[in-house]
C-alpha cells in the first residue's frame, strides 16, 4: 500500500492516494534528469533559465487558488497561510530569475602573475530533492529555484503527505516551459530515494526534515562522496532583555510561535525573559496564546488549524505531558482534541527535564526567567540546536554583543517574520549545513570552477 495520501488533518478522512513509483519508473526519471542536465543544463544561456523562472513565479500566482486549497487540506494550515506560502514561492522564484547575472556571473581573481583568471560557475547536473510538508511549496521553491538558475535539474521527493502539492510544482515547471527532466517528482520510498543518492548520474542531495532523516542521508551521501545541504531542526530563542512596549512584544513574540500552526523550524520555541519583566510576560503571553482561535483551517478567523496529522499532536501532547510529569508548570492549555491542539505555555522547565533539549514542534512556548545578558545567553546557547534566534532590547549596543555571541545561523533584532527571498537561512550545530534562499543558496551546488589564462 502506498504511503502517499491526502489524509486531511482536520477530518481524518483519506481524500485521494498515490502509487509509488516502481523500480523503472525511478531509473526513467533519473536517466531524464541526467540527459536534461547533458542537454539544457549546460547550452541554456542565463538569460533562457530566466524566462523559465519568471513564467514559474507567474504560473504560482495565477494559480494561487488551487495551490492554496491544496496545502490546507494536506496539512492544516489556515488559508491565509497558505495563501502567503503560495505567494512566497512566486517570489522566490523570480528573486533567481531577477538575479541570474549575479548567480551565474564571473568572479575575477587578482593575483601575482600574468594573465587573467577568474571563477566561473557552472552546474554539477541533476540534484536529488527530500523535502518536509510543513510549507509544501516554500520549501521546494528555495531549493529548486536557484538549482535551475544555474542549470542543475532536479529530482523532488516531497514528504507522502504531500503528493497533490508536489504534482502541483511539477505542473507548474513543465507548463512553465522547463524541457521534460529538469524537473521530476517522485513518489518514492525512502530505500529508492537512497539508491538515487548513490546512482553516479546524481551530484548532490538537499534534505530538510529531522535531524535522523538528515543523518541517514547525510551517511548515505558520504558514502558515495556526493554534497549533501542539510536543513534541520530548530529550538530558537526569543531573548527579552528591555522593551518600550511589553504588549508589542507579547504579540510578536505569539505571531511568530503560532506562525504555520507553530510547525516551523524556525519559530520561536523558548522565550527567556529578563527577571523585571518576566511575570508581566507570562501572563500576557499565556492570555494571548490561550485565545488563539481554534478550529477549521479555511474559516477567516481561525488562527490555528489542525497540526499536520494525529500521530502530530499525539507526539506534541505526550511531550507536553512528560515536561508536566517531569515538573514544568503548565500554564495555559495543554487538552489535545483529535489533531487540534491549542496554545499552549510551559514555565518552571529545569535542565534535568527532556523539555529542557526537546524542540516542540507545535504551537508550545517554554518561557524562562534570566537574570541577565549573560544567562540569556548561556541558555540560549544550551541547545544541540542552532537555527534562528530573536532579541528584543531597547540597547542597541547590546543587540549587537548578543547577536555575536548566539551560536546561530540567523539573528532578527526586534522583528520576527522578516524572512525574504534575499535573505539566507540557514543553522549550526544540529541545524544543518548549508544555506537555502539569498545568492548563497546558489553557491550550495555548482562548479566553482578556476580559469587562468597565460598572458
């Protein structure tokens, strides 16, 4: 039976499935994803992927409706979510288009000797895809999107939980006007995704999902010496250290925990409050938390919908449940209802708990009280986690020491939601290896190839 289903999270009824791919199928797609490699990948001009790109970003656009409904039904979040989600794929897409100079352009080296000599970037051929269902489109678009600038061609495993969203994407690139293989998607079973890993014809694999999903790939890739971009998980922290409004704050600091019904690798998970201002947030960000509206994810006013599946919640609840049985307060919420469940606040988490190391993918705060900067920052960095981070502070001095002594791959100062398609993302530590969006994410897989040329 296949594992590729719409299971609507907010029913629980099985809407549609998908065959997996069979063992032909799989080397077929492969064998067209090298050949378009061979052929468009390296004769298109820049200018040609361009095109390609633009009319990608209009085609999500035109099609935002459908788009949109599909991910609502697949995991749950709210229409305005995936509405923005649809949109931020589109743009993405025509930030590569609109950079392609830069992306694909020479870099001149000065150097001792006679002649010229410069870097020049060149794709490495077709690339294998895994990726999550917690933004479906967001996702695909930030790792596929700078791979066809450059001339890569892509093989797309999306997560089984996603296969109308993933037909969508392909749909879009082939009615786009991309030659038949520089885009494939794949239903396929996690042993055929390992055997693309090591087939020859394949370069390189981008993984975001788990830290297992992301060691298991990563083992398979070294294994055959193939460039592995991990995206991982998070537990970032919310810093309040000085605010001129508390209840500006509260709600930034609730928007950004609740953002894609709080399954987003970046969110913020642990709040760590300064001590004069800790109980005042507690119970502002407990009140907000709790009357975040519950409940079917394309009503308006609905600001959580269901999490992604059952075994979702079931797995949020069961550590909401220990952190309690362990010690930590439950402030507020906690009562799962099938795949709904609502905000919710721990306080009281000690570094003897699991709560204390555990990233809560769910609409969960742990909010600690700190001392100081330097706790803060202790307790921020106590985490095998290195995503994102948030400060808020009235000291613009002290953002930036605080900023420099984060072990993360991003920091937002007094702003959450900020991410654009010319800003890279990426972690540290257990949070992964490379950046996806902005100019760099156009550097994970190509050729940086030297050039000198004798006087």
């Amino acid at each position: 039976m296949s594992t590729y289903a719409v299971v609507n999270p907010a029913t629980g009824e099985t809407l549609a499935t998908y065959p997996e791919a069979t063992d032909a199928e799989v080397e077929a797609a492969v064998a067209a994803a090298d050949a378009a490699y061979r052929g468009w990948g390296r004769s298109s001009t820049p200018a040609e992927r361009a095109a390609l790109l633009r009319r990608a970003a209009e085609l999500h656009r035109e099609r935002r409706d459908d788009l949109a409904a599909i991910i609502v039904r697949e995991m749950g979040k709210t229409l305005a979510a995936a509405y923005a989600e649809v949109d931020f794929a589109a743009d993405i897409t025509e930030y590569y288009a609109d950079h392609i100079d830069e992306i694909t352009g020479d870099t001149p080296l000065t150097i001792g000797g006679d002649g010229p000599a410069v870097i020049r970037r060149s794709p490495l051929g077709a690339l294998l895809g895994i990726m999550p269902w917690n933004f479906p489109y967001y996702q695909v678009a930030r790792f596929s999107a700078p791979n066809l600038a450059i001339g890569n061609t892509i093989l797309l495993k999306h997560a089984p939980q996603c296969p109308e969203s993933a037909a969508a994407i392909e749909t879009i690139y082939r009615d786009a006007g991309f030659p038949e293989g520089a885009y494939v998607n794949l239903y396929i079973s996690n042993e055929q995704a390992a055997t693309i890993v090591a087939d020859p014809r394949v370069q390189g694999v981008s993984v975001t999902g788990s830290e297992r999903a992301g060691a298991a790939v990563a083992e398979n890739a070294g294994r055959n010496l193939k460039k592995v971009a991990l995206e991982l998980g998070g537990s970032d922290p919310f810093i309040v250290l000085s605010t001129d409004d508390l209840d500006a704050t509260v709600a930034a600091a609730v928007e950004a925990r609740l953002d894609n019904n709080g399954q987003a690798c970046n969110a913020p998970k642990r709040f760590l409050v300064a001590d004069g201002l800790y109980d005042a947030f507690v119970e502002k960000f407990a009140a907000a938390m709790a009357e975040a509206k519950v409940g079917d994810p394309f009503a308006d006013d609905t600001v959580l919908g269901p999490l992604s599946s059952l075994a979702a919640a079931e797995r949020l609840a069961e550590q909401v449940d220990r952190a309690v049985a362990q010690g930590a307060t439950l402030v507020t919420g906690g009562v799962r209802d099938g795949a709904y469940y609502p905000g919710t606040v721990l306080t009281g988490v000690t570094p003897d708990m699991d709560a204390y190391r555990e990233e809560f993918f769910g609409p969960v705060g742990v909010v600690y009280r700190v001392a100081d900067e330097d706790e803060a920052v202790d307790v921020a960095n106590a985490t095998s986690f290195g995503l994102g981070s948030y400060v808020y502070t009235t000291d613009d001095e002290q953002a930036g020491r605080i900023a420099d002594r984060i072990d993360a791959g991003m920091v937002y100062v007094n702003i959450v939601l900020a991410d654009e398609p010319a800003l890279p993302f990426g972690g540290v530590k257990r949070s992964g290896t490379s950046r996806e969006m902005g100019l760099l994410a156009a550097d994970e897989f190509v050729n940086k190839k030297l050039i000198r040329i004798g006087a």
